[in-house]
C-alpha cells in the first residue's frame, strides 16, 4: 500500500512539474514539428473536387491587392491570374500603389463592370473599404479575402469566404525551431507588427508555443509598426541585445525585417552568435540566408498560394464549403536546401510543382 | 525661403552685453539635457546602459541619419528646403544594389556613380527652383517623388541584397574605439560643415543668403550660384548617407530609407536650438541626432512600447524648441 501511494505521489508530482499546456519530451516533440515542414511539399486536397471548368463560365473576378508596388503581391497575382486563365474564366488584378483612391475605384470598377467576385489580397483589410464592400454586396457582388487573415481570425461581415493563412502554424515552427538550435535553451526576441491583422495571433503562437516547450525560458516582444520599421528596428534590436546580453534568438516574423535585424547584430557584435529566423521566404531574405546572415526562413510557394487563392474563390462561385486555410504548404528554408531556392532566390523555386497537378485534378481539368 | 521675420539688429556693444550666462544657457541646453538622460538612465540600468558597447552602438547606428541631416541643413541654411533627401539617399543606395550586387560592378566605381547621381538630382532641383523661379518646397517634393518611381522602376520593387562586404567592412564592421567608422565619416562631416559655414567666405555668403536674398544680391553676393550649390551639395551628401545606409544594411530597399526624411527634419530643427540658436549648425544636428536616440534607447531597454518612442521624439522637439523660445522671450524664429 505504501509502496502504491509512493508511486502515485511520485507520479503526481511529474504531473505537477509539468505547467499545464507543457510538452513532457519537448525536444522530441520540436523536433517533430520541424520535420513536418523540412519535406518537399505534397499536395493534400482542401476539399472535393468538383467540375470547375462548367461551374466558372462566364464569370468575372477582380482582385485588389493591398499594393502592386509589394513582389509579393504581384507574384500572388501573377499566380491568381495563371490559375484563372487554366480554367478559363475572366480574372482582372485592379493595379494600385497603396493608396485608398485607387482601392475605392477598384470596387466602383467591379461593380460598375458587373463582375461577379471582388477579392481583397494581399494584405488589404477589408475593413479600411466597409461602405464599398457593402454597396459592392447590395450590387450581388460576392466578397473574398485573400492572404489576411490567420486561421484563428473570423472574417469581417463584409466578407463572404476568406482564404486565411495557417501564420499560427508558422509561428509553431519558428518557435520550435528557436528551441532545438539552441539547445532547449531559447531566449528569444520576438519583434511583431500589431498594425498588420494577422501580427497579434502570429506573435501569441510563437509565444505559447516556447512556453509550451520551456515554461522557464525568457522571451521579448519588440512591437514595431510597419511603416516604423526602417527607423526603429535597427535600434529596437540593439537596445534589446544590449540590455539583455543572453539574447540567443530572434524572430522576426515577417522576414523582411531582417534587413534591420542583421545591422543591428553586426553593430553589437552578435552576428553568428545570434540566431535570426523569420517566415514569408522572400528572395532578398533567401540570398541573405544562403550568405550565412540569416539561419531559417520559412517558406510558402506564392505559385502555390495563387493556385489554392483561386481554389476558394472558385468553391464559393461552385457551392462548396470554404475551405479552412489556404491550402499552401510551410516549408522550411535552412542551410540544408537554401540551394534550392535558386541564385538569386525567387519566389517559386524550391517547392516542387506538385499543386499544379493536384489543382487541375481537383478542379477536373485533367 | 524659412524666414519669418527679420530680428532687429542690434549694435555690437549691445550684442557683447548679451553674452550673459543665460545665453550660454540657451546654446547648451540641449546638451545638459542629453547628460541629464544619460545619468538617469545610467542610474537606472547602469550595466547595460552604461557600457561602451552600448555608447558605441548608439554612435554607430545613428550616422546614416547624421549625414542625412548635415546634407539637408545646407539648403535650408540658404534659406531652401529640400525634401527629396531622404529619396537621394534610396536611389544612392539602390543604385549600389543594382550595379554592384546585381550586375556585378567593383564598388569604387560604383560609390563614385551613385554619389554623381545625388549631385546630378541636386542640379536638377536647382535648375527648377532658380530657373522657374518655383518654391524648394513644391520642387524637391514633386523631384522626389519622381525619384521615388525611378527606384521602384529599377529595382523591380525588390531589396537587393549582397552588396560589397567591402563597403560594409568601411562603414559598420571596421572600428576605431569600439565604433564603427561610419560614425567618425559623420563626425569629420560635421567638423567640415561648421569650419565652412564659420570660417569660410562661401560658407558666409550661404548664410548671408538664408538670411536675406535681396540684401544680399544688393551686396554682390551671386545669390542664385550659391542656393544652385547648396542643393548640390545637399544632393552629394544625401548620396553619401545613402552610401553608409547600404553598408550598414549590406542591402538596397526601394522604400525603407524614405521614413528617414522626417526625423531628419527634426534633428535639423531641434539642433537649431542649440551651439549656435536660431542658425541651422551642424553640431547641434549631431547633438539632436544622439539626444533623440539616447532616449529612445533608455526606453527601449527599459521595455517602452514603441508609441512611448513616438511621445518622447515627438515631445522632445516641441518641448526644446518651445523652452529654446522662453529663454529667447519668445522673438520670432528667424531659421536661417
């Protein structure tokens, strides 16, 4: 009997010693979450297939990015209008520089030239054109999002069908990746946005997820707008260092902040001693992680991204389900493959093509 | 031109009376008040704050922004704004990206192209401001905007990154003391500046101009050569800042450097207020310049949101300029 209540004492006080929401082998259980993301790519149906070719004639999509003057906007475009022109339906990118005018005269357009979908990508919020989408809805217009919002994130009202972004996904990853190349000993400075939607629950994965994994270990959130970040990145970054000289890793969660972050680790002597990890595989950041600036970037193909966009804006023409994430796989860049990614980097190269043929199988054009 | 009004001059004897404790005061204001922020947040976190890496990492990071400021307090010293600085200073560094990361050009040639390309959009804001008779104002903004869509233009809208490890060995990685060499390029910048506008003739005349255009042409002073050079050499020096912005980022970014030209403003004004008040001076740009980042710095170690950095360089600029204008009894700004 004492023996019995010993064992289950002991058994107890594991369980106790383990914070609620803590992994029991966290290193494994990182580990794992990395080799998810280290294989190449395949393609894993959103949902079923359906006739798409016949359910799409005759109608017209016009998509609004957030800013044509962004790459990655117009490779998701170039990608969008690819996969429009395979089924055959009209599919017209409204080009602007980020400016509200030109957003609202996008929507006047759709309207006034009847077009049968109003897509927002690329980073446009909904909410900044409330009146317009809602006139746009009351004209019969449906209204999709593209590339805005995480998965955990609901839809604005004016919104019909959204393909959202598995960022929380990402942030697991980037998180777990912090914890093995450190050694199960993270410190880590993460630097957010909270300006841009996707940002807080981006920036709360990466967090929970290193509590998770090492309740103990010590974090920092840098928050710095976007259009602050050529002025306070940089600075933001080296204060943090300085003041905490155990700082072991950074996260910069959109990767282009990493042009800041790699001055700032020069500057204070930290580059190499320092880990940077980011996510969005942007070529510049790509080359930089090829030179040895930069340790991981996690990747998602914007051909493949384009492909899965139309794949849901399709499903609602079609009367099929919204899918539950845009259907684009996160594939890790590190020293291992970086030559994959092409020299210069691009945004395609790396992923293999296998959506190509699981797209036009699922939309039964093959 | 930035003048409001004309103060009224006094004799020399008047001007000697002046020279009391409160005017030395006024001119070093600011710097007491840089020292007061680096005791106090020495008190508060003095191993970190206190140490040389840090001083050396302030100094280093904040040149860029230094020389841009320097380039653009020559202009308004003659009295002219120039608002295409900061897009000076992405082109500069995007022409680097371009030749020399992408197409492979060795970096001597390719430094003295970008800062020809500076000069020349200096001459070009000139040529429309003097030939036209346009304001600074309308033309630097209507020429950097065009600049703007030329970077955009050339650069695909993508960074470019791989630029010469050579250029950010000069500028960020070799160190004299602990800090990087771009910030002694700025401090000798600034030394040159202050010798020019204080010792020189043409350094004179520039001021003379700021000063009063027709007085000065009544004078003999060829007013016209000198604002054409002024924005030449704001041109050559924003050239330059976009130099020390591509080694200091090993990179060239379409957009980024933009959001360099407002706080560039602002050490240009907050630094009239000191050394020599009411006179765009150098080293009062450089002292504002290292006063703003040194708080920001503190506070940023000391875990401030980045609205609290805002509050402070916002409130900063206007609470020294305003206490400037107390101690001055609140006389016109004559920013020249």
């Amino acid at each position: 009997m004492r023996v019995l209540l010993l064992s289950a004492f002991v058994a107890a006080s594991a369980i106790a010693a383990v914070p609620s929401g803590a992994h029991a082998d966290a290193m494994a259980d990182a580990k794992a979450i990395l080799e998810q993301h280290k294989k190449m790519p395949v393609f894993d149906p959103p949902g079923e297939a359906f006739d798409a070719k016949s359910c799409m004639a005759g109608k017209k999509v016009l998509s609004i990015p957030i800013s044509m003057t962004i790459p990655f906007n117009v490779e998701l475009q170039k990608a969008m209008s690819t996969a429009a022109k395979e089924v055959g339906f009209t599919y017209t990118t409204w080009d602007n520089q980020l400016k509200t005018d030109q957003w609202i005269q996008g929507v006047s357009q759709a309207i006034s030239q009847k077009y049968d979908v109003l897509d927002v990508a690329g980073g446009l919020n909904p909410e900044w054109l409330g009146p317009q989408l809602t006139e746009a809805r009351s004209a019969g217009l449906k209204v999709t999002t593209t590339h805005l919002y995480d998965v955990t994130q609901k839809s604005a009202p004016t919104v019909d069908y959204s393909s959202r972004v598995d960022f929380t996904g990402a942030g697991k990853v980037l998180a777990a990746y912090a914890y093995v190349q450190t050694g199960g000993k993270p410190n880590v400075l993460i630097i957010g946005s909270s300006d841009v939607l996707p940002s807080i629950p981006f920036v709360k994965a990466i967090q929970d997820e290193l509590k998770a994994l090492c309740p103990e270990c010590k974090q920092k959130h840098l928050d710095v707008p976007v259009s602050d970040w050529a002025t306070k990145i940089q600075p933001g970054t080296q204060s943090a260092l300085l003041a905490d000289p155990g700082i072991n890793y950074i996260i910069p969660i959109y990767d282009s902040m990493s042009q800041f972050v790699v001055p700032a680790l020069r500057i204070t002597g930290a580059l190499g001693s320092v880990g940077v990890a980011g996510f969005n595989g942007t070529p510049f950041v790509l080359d930089m992680l090829r030179e040895g600036q930069v340790n991981m970037d996690i990747g998602e193909s914007l051909g493949w991204a384009g492909y899965a966009a139309i794949d849901n804006i399709m499903r609602m023409i079609c009367g099929k389900p919204e899918v539950a994430k845009l259907n684009v796989p996160l594939l890790i860049f590190d020293k291992d493959n970086i030559k994959t990614a092409g020299v210069p980097a691009n945004f395609n190269d790396g992923y293999g093509d296998a959506h190509l043929d699981g797209f036009r199988k699922l939309w039964k054009l093959k | 031109m930035t003048t409001i009004d004309m103060p009224i001059q006094k004799p020399v004897s008047a001007l000697r009376s002046r020279f009391t404790l409160k005017t030395e005061a006024e001119r070093f204001a600011l710097v007491a008040a840089w020292l007061f922020l680096i005791i106090l947040f020495g008190i508060l976190m003095p191993d970190s704050f206190l140490s040389w890496r840090n001083f050396s990492t302030m100094f280093g990071s904040q040149a860029v922004l230094v020389v841009l400021t320097l380039g653009i307090i020559i202009p308004l010293t003659s009295g002219d704004f120039d608002l295409s600085g900061a897009s000076i200073l992405t082109m500069s560094s995007m022409v680097i990206g371009v030749f020399n990361a992408q197409m492979g050009w060795p970096i001597l040639p390719v430094l003295v192209l970008s800062l020809a390309v500076g000069a020349l959009i200096g001459a070009i804001n000139a040529f429309f401001v003097l030939y036209f008779r346009i304001h600074s104002l309308i033309v630097t903004l209507g020429v950097g905007t065009f600049v703007n869509g030329v970077i955009l233009w050339m650069s695909g809208s993508q960074t470019i990154s791989g630029v010469s490890m050579e250029l950010v060995s000069w500028v960020i990685m070799g160190r004299l003391w602990g800090i990087p060499l771009a910030f002694y390029y700025a401090l000798i910048l600034a030394a040159v500046i202050w010798y020019a506008f204080e010792f020189t003739i043409p350094g004179r005349k520039l001021l003379f101009v700021g000063r009063g255009r027709e007085v000065s042409r009544l004078n003999g002073i060829p007013v016209e050569r000198v604002r054409a050079t002024s924005f030449i050499l704001s041109g050559l020096i924003s050239a330059f800042a976009g130099i020390l912005y591509s080694g200091m980022t090993g990179s060239a970014d379409p957009l980024s450097g933009l959001n360099l030209l407002l706080p560039a403003f602002a050490a240009a004004f907050l630094g009239a207020t000191t050394i020599a008040p009411g006179r765009f001076n150098a080293f009062g740009a450089v002292i504002s310049v290292y006063f703003l980042v040194t708080g920001i710095t503190g506070l940023t170690m000391m875990g401030a949101h980045a609205y609290v950095q805002n509050l402070f360089y916002g409130g900063a600029l206007v609470i020294a300029v305003s206490l400037s204008q107390l101690v001055r009894n609140r006389q016109p700004q004559d920013f020249s």
